[in-house]
C-alpha cells in the first residue's frame, strides 16, 4: 500500500469533510486515475502507455470471445443510422 500526503487550502478542507467518506475515496480514485493518465502522455511513458492500451483491447476481444455480439443488439439501432449521400 502506498500512502499520499495531499496539502489543500484550508477551505477545501472543509468543504471535503462534508462529504461522507465512500464519496471521498471515489473523488480521490478518480483522481488519481486522472493523474495516471497525465503521467502516461509524457514521452517517456508511451511504452506504458501503449502496454495498457494493448491490455484493455486483449481484455475487450477476450470479452466479445466469450460473449459475441447477437444480431439483435445491432438492429435496434438500424433506424438511428444517418447515411449521407456522398
């Protein structure tokens, strides 16, 4: 486990213990995946970067292996489809 000290302004304090504690673990997670993120654009990180990319479309393909598409999830949207005339 990793421990992060985190140093806000005396009025976000306050406005943060407001907040029940589940909430704040959520709010803390998602910024720490948007901090993740940041991390991942810089140069040096494209290898990690791409490594996850390849992961998540391992981990998608694996899914649609498992469970593929049925004929039906794709029709319900045939009449929402706008084809433009080229």
């Amino acid at each position: 486990m990793t421990t992060i000290t985190l140093d806000v302004p005396d009025d976000l304090a306050t406005k943060l213990r407001q907040f029940q504690p589940s909430i704040l673990v959520e709010i803390l997670r998602k910024v720490l995946e948007f901090l993740d993120l940041l991390t991942l654009k810089q140069p040096d990180n494209l290898v990690m970067r791409q490594s996850k990319i390849e992961a998540l479309e391992k981990k998608h393909r694996e899914g649609y292996q498992r469970y593929p598409q049925q004929p039906d999830e794709i029709n319900i949207w045939l009449d929402e489809q706008v084809w433009e005339e080229a």
